[in-house]
C-alpha cells in the first residue's frame, strides 16, 4: 500500500509489476503473524533438516482442513529442538487425556512443501511412498523415523519399526539391508514391521544412525550407549532368534502400542490375543516391558 502511494498508482499494478518482475513477496497475512517459523524450511536439503522429516514421518500430521503441520511426541524436550530448528516460537501443548506433547505449526508454504515435495498428505499413515532422501542424508532421516516409530529392546537386543504404509516400510527395509545387512520384514492386516536383531547387526545400524548426530532424542541415544558400554567385542555375535521369540516380541509391541491409547490392560490383552496372566509373566520376566508400563503409567 505504501509503495502504491507514493508511485501515485493502484495497489493492483504494484501487484503487477511485482509479478512481472518475479519479485518475492511475504505470503499474504504473515505480517499479522503471532507465531514465526521459517517457512521455507523443508525446501533445502541438509541433515537436520533430514532428521526433522523423518521425525515427521514417524510422528508428524498434516491437517486436512487447516493450515497446520504437528509433530507430536511424549517427551517434549525433543519438540522444542525441532521447534528451535524450525525457527518458530509457536507454543507446545499437552493432551491431558494421553499425556502427549504437540507442537502444531501453522504454515500453507510448510504444509504445501510436505505434500508437494516429500509426498506428505493428510491421513498419510497409510499410504504414503519414502521421499526421495539424497544418499548422505539417509542416515540423519531414518534416525528421525527411528526416534519417532523405533523400538529398543535391550533384554534381547532388537529393533522394531512399526508403520503403516507398506511401501514406506519396504523401502526402508531396503536401505537398511544395503547398509548393515538382513532385516525381517513382518506384517498384520493393519501394520508392517521390520526387525533388526542380533548384538553385532543393531550396533552397526546405531553406528550408521549416530555418526556425525546433530539432533536426537537423548533419551534413545543413552539406552544405546547404555547396552554396550560394558559389552566385551568378543561376545558381539549375532544370535539367530527363533520365530516364538519373533511371536512374543511382535505382540509385546501390539500390547504396548494399545495400551498407551487406552491404559486399558484387559482391552490391551485383548489386542494381543494374549491371557492375563501371559501380561503378568511379561511384566515379571522381562524388565524392558515392565519399565515401558511404567514410563506409560506415570503419564
């Protein structure tokens, strides 16, 4: 408007030659803005911002009727890295109900860049494809699924990812066979998992995960640390695990993932398939699972 006055023309030709001229202009409403973020963020490749979108694809939505980009995690320390990173003062905020934090960004140029360039779309659980990732950010990027949807399991030593889009899910079973060698790939009417086991497999994919980290959720990194510190390099050979444990291992996760939706212990046997007394026995037996009920408890 200024420039309009001071030319002594219309508001509609500044807004002319401006686009004759290809000149960059603020998106319409933005100086209005309470929160800030840079926009343009998911437009230049580099390995945080690598980390920051595989984080999203484990643990990000993308509102069908707004314009709003939300990460959400139970641990809030990490929302407030990626919310730093994001160049955004927008508010974190917890679900009462399920004790989870979220961090809702408010951006068309941000949603617009998810869906059009990474191929992120409202309800994408379910189908969407691995983005094309540059080979020397793929490290950085599955290091943000993992934070997201990735599971440690110390008593055993295995690693589960669990996801919904079968593509997504063959594809990252790919690149981590291309790096540190075979990974199960299993799948129900509704998820897909893939499975890395064995003391010398699962230290070699963190190795590839962790080397040269920026961001991280600290947590996952000190239970990594934790589990060799004390390991001897002679005892890091791979145990082939029997399909039972395979079995036990898989509806562990299916109780775990019901049961912090609905700290329901019946309804979360039920979804296992699993008696009451098989969850007491776990939580008995197996001090990873009980202190993954726990963490879930103290909500």
């Amino acid at each position: 408007m200024d420039i309009a006055v001071l030319a002594g023309v219309s508001q509609k030709t500044v807004n002319v030659v401006l686009r004759r001229n290809d000149v960059k202009r603020r998106a319409r409403g933005s100086w209005k803005r309470k929160y800030q973020v840079n926009e343009d963020y998911f437009k230049t490749w580099s390995p945080t911002m690598a980390y920051v979108l595989g984080f999203f694809a484990a643990d990000g939505c993308i509102s069908g009727q707004t314009q709003t980009v939300s990460f959400a995690q139970n641990e809030i320390e990490i929302l407030e890295d990626i919310r730093d990173e994001l160049g955004s003062n927008h508010r974190i905020v917890k679900n009462d109900e399920t004790g989870v934090y979220i961090l809702n960004i408010h951006s068309k140029i941000m949603k617009d860049d998810l869906m059009n360039i990474h191929g992120m779309f409202p309800a994408k659980s379910n189908t969407f494809n691995f983005p094309d990732v540059p080979d020397e950010y793929l490290s950085h990027f599955i290091r943000g699924y993992y934070d997201g949807d990735g599971s440690l399991y110390k008593k055993t030593f295995y690693i589960v990812f669990v996801g919904g889009s079968e593509v997504f899910m063959d594809r990252l079973r790919q690149i981590i066979n291309s790096h540190i060698g075979d990974c199960r790939f299993m799948s129900d009417k509704t998820n897909y998992r893939i499975h890395i086991s064995g003391k010398k497999t699962i230290k070699s994919f963190l190795d590839w995960i962790y080397k040269n980290k920026n961001i991280f959720l600290k947590r996952k990194f000190e239970r990594f640390i934790d589990l060799y510190k004390n390991l001897p390099e002679e005892s890091l050979e791979n145990r082939k695990l029997k399909r039972t444990n395979d079995s036990v291992i898989y509806r562990k996760e299916v109780f775990l993932r019901k049961y912090r939706h609905c700290f329901d212990i019946q309804k979360s046997c039920n979804e296992a398939k699993i008696n009451y007394s098989t969850y007491v026995t776990w939580v008995k037996n197996d001090l990873d699972f009980k202190a993954e009920i726990e963490t879930i408890n103290s909500k």
